[in-house]
C-alpha cells in the first residue's frame, strides 16, 4: 500500500519539534519509529497533512538507571545490559514486543503512545468502507458495542503496564512549557481520546524512582504466537515483602481494555499480610472480576479474563516461594 500524501518536517531539536508542533497543531502527527502510525496512514486510518520526525532528535535517546528518553528503540533497552540490571521488567517486556526487526525501529515513546486496535479499525479502507464506517475512523458508531458514545478499541502496548507497577512518570514537553505525570494517570478515556496529552505536546522521557529494597517485578505476555503479535493480554506486577509480609504490591494489565488497567485499590487492601495460598487466591478472584474485555481480538474476551487470573496467580507465588 502506498502512504497519503503529507509534508514532512526534521527538526533537530526539542525546542524546533514543540515550536513545530504548536504551530501545526492539530494537524500532524509526531513519527518516531513509524512501525504503528506509517501502517496507519497506509490504511489511511486518520492521516494528518503534515508529520514531524523527531529521528534527529538526539537528545531524547539516554538511558539511566532512573530515566529512559523516548526516542529510545526497544532493541537498545532490551539490549542494554543498565537497563536490563536497573529496569529488568522493563528490559523484559521491550523483548517481547513483536518482533527483532520492528525492536530495531520501534521506540519507547511510541509503544507508549500506540495507537488503540480494534477489528473494525485496524484494516484496509475499502474494507472498512464494506462494512461500514466506525467512530475512530469517518463514522459515528462503535461496531464492536454498537452506540454512539463510546469507542472500545483496545490499547495494546507492553511497556505502560510494566513501567505503572514500577511507579513511573512520563515527561511531557510543548512550547508552553514542561510537565510530569504519572503513568498510571496518563492514561483515561475511550479507544479516541486514549491519554492526557494536549495539542502540540509530546513525551520527551519516562522517569523511574528508585524502588524500595527487594523489589522484584515480572511481566508476562499472552499472544498467539511468541513473536510480532500484540498482546491479547499482558500483565505487569511488582511486589516487596518485609518480615515475611506485603509492604508493596502493584498490579497492571494490557490490551483488556481502552486503556492499561491499574488495580492499586485492590492490591492496597493485602498490604501488611503473608502472601499466602488464600490471599493469591483471592485477590486472583477480585482482579479477574474488575477486567472487563470486549470482543475485539482473535481471542475471546472470557479466555483473557480468565488468563488474567492465570497469570496472576503464578506471578504472585512464584514471587511468594523467593520472598
């Protein structure tokens, strides 16, 4: 398929991409990688006229231990031997995002900031045009939950659960000026809206805080196939013990809903107890009722609701039996 036509803009620099941005906004979009929004735009899934490259961007491209600039490629954080020693659950999930080619190109920032999928979306204009127009895209209702209210396309990043449980924050650059927030609230709305980014603003960093002593965290990824596949369901959890009991749990789940889904209320209630059988159990029981999927994906949203609990439960005791 061949792209639309659209102007592209090279910045050097933050300061010339925000500059850009605001004067072009709302009609652009920021290209990174391209492994999303290029696919996208050959679909002619909401192309815009202009796009800004921020691939000359330098200054996006550092890891530290306590930050991870966005124009970092999945390649390079899987592959960093800092990262896969200070952020290994981070390191973990960037080694399961499609496949080694696209880690190549692909960035963090843009898994970030994927674009939501849905059946209906995520092919060809004319067969879109054969089924019917959804709201994400030309028309004025959602076909998965036929309405005019709400779009259920699903995010399906790997990064934000794995990055929420270790408490991380996004920070985000305009001309107007910089500002942080928490991953965990960046994140709200329906399948269109998708985040707190304003006109002209993008993500410049994530920043990590140093986490408490102990702390392990894990990600698991469940797919049809162990490589470029989007998550049907993915789950990040982190946890810490002291004295045999929970001092610090945090718990967040992909691509089961419009946005990643955080349970910080849920696992609040088991802090200060022994993690064991029972309390896995359930608290395994309470996360899998609070997941809601939609039928949007090759697999059926019981299965991944189930799985969720699945998974739950082994991350939760093989992180009991090593506490």
């Amino acid at each position: 398929m061949i792209l639309p036509r659209f102007e592209l803009h090279q910045p050097a620099s933050v300061r010339e991409a925000v500059e850009l941005a605001a004067r072009l906004a709302p009609d652009f979009d920021f290209v990174a990688g391209g492994t999303d929004l290029l696919q996208n735009y050959k679909n002619r899934l909401n192309p815009k006229p202009h796009v800004v490259s921020l691939a000359r961007v330098g200054e996006l491209r550092e890891v530290t231990p306590r930050r991870v600039g966005a124009l970092v490629t999945l390649a390079e954080l899987e592959a960093s031997e800092l990262a896969r020693k200070e952020l290994a659950v981070v390191a973990q999930a960037a080694s399961k995002v499609a496949s080694p080619l696209i880690r190549q190109t692909a960035t963090v920032g843009g898994n970030l900031l994927v674009e939501t999928r849905c059946f209906y979306f995520n092919q060809s204009r004319p067969w879109r045009a054969s089924k019917g127009f959804c709201m994400k895209a030309e028309g004025d209702s959602c076909l998965v939950v036929p309405q005019k209210e709400r779009c259920y396309a699903t995010f399906s990043g790997d990064l934000a659960p794995a990055l929420i449980v270790l408490g991380a924050r996004v920070r985000l650059v305009s001309a107007a000026g910089e500002r942080e927030v928490e991953l965990a609230r960046f994140y709200e709305g329906d399948g269109i809206k998708r985040h707190v980014l304003r006109a002209g603003e993008m993500i410049a960093s994530v920043e990590i805080p140093e986490p408490p002593p102990g702390l392990r965290a894990e990600y698991r990824k469940l797919r049809l196939r162990d490589a470029f596949d989007y998550p049907e369901m993915g789950l990040a959890v982190s946890f810490a013990t002291r004295g045999g009991r929970v001092e610090s749990l945090r718990i967040a789940a992909t691509a089961v809903d419009t946005v990643p889904l955080v349970f910080d209320g849920l696992t609040s209630a088991v802090y200060g107890q022994p993690l064991s059988d029972e309390l896995v159990e359930v608290l395994a029981e309470r996360v899998m009722k609070a997941v809601t999927p939609v039928k949007n994906t090759a697999l059926s949203p019981n299965y991944r609701r189930r799985m969720v609990g699945v998974f739950l439960r082994r991350m939760l005791r093989g992180a009991g039996a090593k506490a």
